[in-house]
C-alpha cells in the first residue's frame, strides 16, 4: 500500500506542473513532454494494480 501511495503522490505532482505548464506560455513547448511522463506514470500503475490483483476492486 505504501508503493500506492507513492504512486498517486507522483502523479499529483505532475498533474499540478501540467497545469502550471499549460499556464505559463514559456514552457508550453515542454508540454508533450510532462504528458509522456505522466502517460507512462498512469501505465506502470495500471499494470502494477494489475499484477496485485486491483486495488479496491471487488471480485464478484
């Protein structure tokens, strides 16, 4: 559990630096470059939930 929790800490991280990137028109050519990463974030997690059996899911 303590590796989810560093998971969705991650991701928070770089949704709050998307979103400040999207403001700020200077780094706007960086853009696809936080969403690779955050992309790839989201997938390891998807996976890692995966191979852990779901997290928070039923199994009905």
């Amino acid at each position: 559990m303590e590796y989810l929790g560093n998971v969705i800490q991650g991701i928070e991280k770089k949704l709050l630096v998307l979103v400040a990137n999207m403001r700020d028109p200077d780094t706007t050519w960086s853009f696809k470059e936080q969403y690779r990463g955050y992309r790839e974030t989201i997938m390891d997690f998807a996976v890692w939930t995966k191979q852990n059996g779901g997290v928070g899911v039923s199994s009905k």
